[in-house]
C-alpha cells in the first residue's frame, strides 16, 4: 500500500488510525444486520431500498481511517519512520533477550575460575 505521509498501517500500533482499520468489517456487518433487521420489521423494504446507505456507511468509515490521528503511530520492522518524526523515537521497547545455553558457558575453561569447593 503506497501512503503519501509514510504511514504504515500495524496491527499492534496503538493509535487511533490503526486501531480503526479493524473496525470496518464489523461497522460493515452490523449495517448489513440493522438492513436485514428493517427487512424483517417492514413490508418489503430491504437490502434492494437500502444498499445506498451501506455504501455512505464504508464511505463514512474510509474517511474516518483516513483523517485520524497518527499520534503515537509505530512503523512495522523494515519501514522507514514517517516523515517529521525523529527516528528512533517510537515509543515501543523491545524486551530482553531471552537467555541462551551459550550464556552458561564459562570462557575460559582452563583457568580454574569454577569453584569446585
């Protein structure tokens, strides 16, 4: 996907342009529920009156992804950051390494550095 700010969409990014990408499916399947639900009520009328207005709901909701705030936006790994942040400065920290079976090696084995009490 090409952005001309440099935003990247991430799924584990906690602003509010990426947390609402993965509101459109369910705004999109409520609508469709809310239409069915004024087909069952009403006589006749259903998706075949209705299916303008689920086009101006994802019209409604593209709009919405795409005017909200980046504000405390995280790059995915391998993007370069967007354009008038420092780089660097992302708010995620990495945890710690896990240790390996390489740590408990002793470096110098002949020195006699191991305590065999």
């Amino acid at each position: 996907m090409n952005y001309d700010d440099g935003y990247v969409p991430n799924k584990s990014c906690p602003c509010l342009r990426c947390r609402l990408k993965g509101v459109m499916g369910g705004v999109v399947l409520m609508t469709v529920g809310v239409i069915q639900l004024l087909h069952n009520f009403t006589n006749g009328w259903g998706m075949h009156n209705f299916w303008p207005l689920l086009l101006i709901v994802i019209g409604l909701m593209l709009f919405a992804q795409r005017s909200a705030s980046t504000e405390g936006h995280i790059q995915p790994l391998g993007y370069p950051p967007m354009p008038g942040t420092a780089p660097g400065t992302s708010p995620f920290v990495p945890p710690p390494a896990a240790p390996t079976a390489s740590d408990n090696i002793n470096p110098n084995p002949g020195s006699g550095a191991e305590n065999h009490g």
